[in-house]
C-alpha cells in the first residue's frame, strides 16, 4: 500500500526538480484550479482561451518559479 504524500512535501521535491512530485501536484490542484478560472474568466475571453489551458498554465509558471527561489 503506498502512503500519500503531504503536499508541502511534494512543493518541496518539485522546487527541487522532481518531476513526479510536479505530477502529483498538477493532478491533486488542476481541477479544483479550472474551476476557479472557469468563475473568473470573462465571458468574452472563454473563447480564445480555456480554464484547463489558462491553470495548466499557472501551474507550469508556479513549477518554474520554485525552482528559481
């Protein structure tokens, strides 16, 4: 049985470049970050980009970041 892992724990290998930790995180946070965009995303916006593209994005732009600090 595989023990699950806390997410700051998870931060902390993908900040170092771990890119399975970076999965985990991306799958735990994506869909609850889709919904979010989805809320704010004007109406007008929706059709050139979508809550999926634009929180993949976030997320990939917070991996990045943590490596760099």
């Amino acid at each position: 049985m595989m023990e699950a892992i806390a997410p700051e724990e998870l931060a902390i290998r993908a900040a170092r470049g771990d890119q399975s930790a970076k999965a985990c995180l991306y799958y735990e946070y994506s869909p609850r970050l889709q919904r979010y965009v989805l809320g704010k995303l004007p109406a007008d916006v929706r059709g050139a980009w979508s809550a999926s593209d634009v929180a993949s994005e976030v997320l990939l732009r917070a991996f990045k970041a943590m490596e760099r600090d």
